[in-house]
C-alpha cells in the first residue's frame, strides 16, 4: 500500500492506494466518528461491493445505513440527492455520521455534496471504484450536483477525511469506463507533467489492458498530481483551474447531448482537442503537437472531435463554465506540451474555428 497526502494543514487527509485494502477495515475504522456510518452507492456497484463491504463493517461493531441511488449522469441532480438526506433523516443519523461515497464519479459528487450539506457538515470518505473517480473526482473535495444548463454548477467544496483507492475494483469496470477515465490520467501529462505523458505514450496499451502494476503506477502518478495541486490551490483561484483542461468544451458537450448520452471522459477527450487545436490556431503549439495529442487519445479509444451541435451552442453552453469572468470566457490551453495556462487571448473567431476543426460541424 502506498500512501500520499493533500497537506491542507489541520484539514490534511491521505489517499491509500493498494490493492486489496479494501478487504481490511482498519484504515477506515480509524477515521470513523462514531460507530453509525452511510454508505453510498448506485444499483451497478451494489450487487457487486456492497453486501460483502457492508457486512465487513457490522463484523467491526459498525451500524451501517445502506443508501443505493439509481446509476448515471442523468440522476445527478436534486431529487436524487434528496434520496440521501430521506435515508439519513430516516435512520436518525448525526453531524459525526460518516458518509462513505463506494461508487464513481458521481457517487461520490453526490455523496461528498449530501456530506458538505447535512447538518452543515459530516465527515466524508470517498472509496472511489472506476478510474475516473480514483485518478480525479475523489481528491480535492469538489462536489456537485448538475444544472440543465450547465454540468457541476450547484455545489460546495468539501474535503474528504480519507480516499481509499483498491485497483481491484477495477476488474469489473466495463472498456468503456476505464477508456473514459484515462481521458483524465492523459490530462494531468499534457498540463504539468510531461515525463508522466511520455510514460503513458510507452504503456497506453498495458492500461487498456487493465495490467496491475500499469494501473497502479498511472493511479499514484495522477494522484500525486491532483494532491499538489489541491494543496497549492483548494478553491480553484488560481493553478487548480488548469485540471480542467478540455472541461469547458467537453462539459458543452455533456450538457447540449443531454447528461448521460457521452461519458464525462469522453467529452473530455474531445474537448481537450478542441482546446489543443485552438492553442495550435494561437500559435502556441504546432501541428506535430496536435498530431501527438491525438494520437494518444485515439489509442486509447477516445473521441478525438466532437458532436454536431453548431458554434452558437457550443458558445452558449461555455458561457455557464465556472471559469467565465465578468462574462469573458476563461479557457485553459496549452502553451506547451507539458505547460497548460489559464487565458482570455483566444477571440470568439479563433474558438469558433477550433470548435468546426474538431466537431461533425467542421
């Protein structure tokens, strides 16, 4: 088991990445303020973790409240939320009940929202179990629920206590989750860590073929990443917003298809092009760049463009990114492989033109 920490001071936690550990409950019991805790989870993981989780945790003297929310996107939103405060009021939990978010991304948005929230703050656990929540979501206490109009935009940031990550979980992961969680582990290569990119240029295969040790190396790797960021910057003001790289087109994307329709990672990919292509039209990269970029994506399996759906609703979509300032449109780009900023050069003439470059509307 390896072992790293998002120093936030007093409110520093550690991410336990081994696999296995979630067999063993003593990390978890120690991080534990009283014997009641929520488990949450959604009705594709349950049949698969959580009777025998569960059961581990009333073996240890735990009084454990099941909550099961139905599976996808599309649920991320007020009703189902409400489900958890319904299942926490009706078993009588308290402000020092734990909630455990045992799921993927959205799990553990709706969990780590539902815990920022209740009695205005119970601790949180987040067990991450696709790779997109292990390398991304279940670090840095961003949670969230969506809006119609745009994706994450009602939340509260809400540090964990402890992420426990088990690579195990992801033997039952189908292809298409995994490909869409390494949308996310490419991103930390291209914004900040170009040897991480190189390595992943070498093994992209040995990940696509879920080998233990690939696996476990690109997870500590991406989750180092995220940990230093977070610690240099909680509430996203300044270096923090480069993590979403490609999430301003790809969260137009998730929002005008309707949630759901393409995985988040997906979106992702397609609008990590779209970024590199107008970072390509500014001259900040060349063609062999973007040639690099798309490769790497396409061996992954990953959209390297995006859906028809026009300029103008692309356009209007991007205006609910939480990035806009004073109504300009902040995007993250790459002034380098391996060097992403946070900039307002790029005309509307200029991201028209990469979003035609790399959508059906081109």
């Amino acid at each position: 088991m390896e072992v790293l920490t998002v120093e936030l001071g007093a409110r520093s936690y550690p991410i336990h990445i081994g696999s296995g550990i979630l067999q063993s409950m003593d990390v978890l019991l120690a991080h534990f303020a009283q014997p009641k805790v929520a488990v949450v989870t959604n009705e594709t993981v349950a049949p698969l973790l959580l009777k025998a989780f569960a059961r581990r945790l009333r073996e240890k003297g735990c009084q454990v409240v099941e909550i099961v929310l139905p599976d996808g996107e599309q649920f991320k939103d007020w009703q189902t939320l409400n489900r958890i405060f319904d299942a926490l009021i009706e078993h009588s939990c308290e402000r020092k009940t734990t909630l455990v978010a045992l799921g993927g991304g959205v799990v553990g948005d709706m969990a780590g929202f539902a815990a920022a929230c209740f009695q205005r703050g119970a601790p949180l656990i987040q067990i991450p179990t696709t790779l997109l929540a292990q390398v991304d979501s279940s670090v840095g206490g961003k949670t969230a629920i969506n809006h119609p109009s745009g994706k994450n935009m009602i939340g509260a940031f809400h540090q964990p206590q402890l992420v426990l990550i088990d690579p195990e979980t992801l033997r039952s992961l189908p292809d298409r989750e995994l490909r869409a969680g390494l949308a996310e582990v490419i991103k930390y290569g291209l914004i900040r860590d170009l040897p991480f990119l190189e390595w992943l240029e070498g093994n992209i295969e040995k990940l696509l073929a879920k080998e233990p040790d690939a696996l476990e190396q690109a997870i500590h790797r991406s989750c180092r990443n995220k940990a230093e960021v977070v610690a240099a910057d909680e509430r996203e003001h300044g270096e923090r917003a480069l993590l979403n790289l490609g999430h301003t087109f790809g969260h137009a994307i998730e929002a005008g298809l309707g949630y759901g329709r393409w995985l988040h990672g997906e979106a992702v990919a397609a609008g990590t092009m779209m970024a590199v292509e107008l970072s390509r039209i500014l001259g900040w990269l060349d063609a062999g760049d973007v040639a690099r970029a798309e490769a790497l994506f396409a061996r992954a399996a990953l959209p390297v463009s995006g859906p028809a759906m026009g300029a103008d609703r692309y356009l209007e979509l991007m205006q609910h990114d939480k990035k806009v300032q004073n109504g300009r449109l902040r995007l993250v780009l790459l002034r380098r492989i391996g060097q992403a900023v946070v900039s307002e050069d790029a005309s509307l003439a200029q991201i028209r033109a990469a979003i035609a470059a790399r959508s059906a509307d081109g």
